[in-house]
C-alpha cells in the first residue's frame, strides 16, 4: 500500500475567480505542489539531486466548489508500481471534514536524470520509498 501524504492548504484571494470560488488551475497548482511536496520530504537528499519529475499527462473531475475561507487540505499517494519511467499519481483535494474531495487528480510523472534530462526508469529504491 503506498503512503498518502497529507498537506493543508490556505486558499488565498487569488485563488478565487469571477465565479466566487477557487479557480480550476488552482488545483493543478496545488497538485504540483503537494507532488513536489512529497517527493522533498520521502526522497533521499541523494535522489532529489539526481532526479527530477515532469508531468506528461493529468486527469482532474471538479466535484464541488471550494470558496475563501474554507478549510482545504490535499491528499496524494502514488501507484503501486510504475511503469517503466512513469508513475502514476494520484490527489484528492478538498474540504477538511468532507468524505467527498473537491477535486479528484489523476497525474503521470516521468522521471528524468536531474544532469542529462533523459528518461529513467523508476528504480526499486524509490519504489520502496513510496510504497
């Protein structure tokens, strides 16, 4: 089972648009950054210098509208196995309390060498790091 990390989140006027609640690119932000987020705080000091992570692809379902001054926290866990250079993310953004997200993600990584910007496999030991 792989670990879900947990973040709160401020939603900052900002954040809101002219509909009076957060933003749809918001979310995607806030996916990257909870992504980032937890691969500083589980990846060795060694892997976050030697690796980097690109998007290739995200999927996002907007369930319900999160406004100014509501409570909101993000929760990301990722695949148990990747494939090949790709590891499949996942995020649930919403309400603190709610059972329900805001926000359902869906997110593939590809892991590039940090020097050579080449694809690399995702190696057991960060696997096991996650999972």
């Amino acid at each position: 089972m792989a670990e879900i990390f947990t973040q709160r989140i401020i939603v900052d006027p900002s954040d809101i648009d002219e509909l009076n609640h957060v933003n749809n690119v918001v979310y995607l932000r806030w996916a990257q950054e909870i992504a980032i987020a937890h691969w500083s705080t589980r990846g060795s000091a060694e892997m976050v210098q030697r690796f980097v992570w690109v998007v290739a692809r995200h999927e996002i379902d907007y369930r319900a509208p999160l406004m100014l001054g509501d409570e909101v926290e993000a929760r990301t866990w990722v695949s148990p196995t990747p494939q090949g250079a790709l590891w499949a993310r996942h995020v649930e953004i919403g309400k603190v309390g709610e059972a329900k997200p805001s926000a359902a993600i869906l997110s593939s990584w590809c892991l590039l060498d940090a020097a050579t910007r080449r694809v690399k496999r995702v190696p057991l030991e960060i696997v096991e790091r996650f999972v």
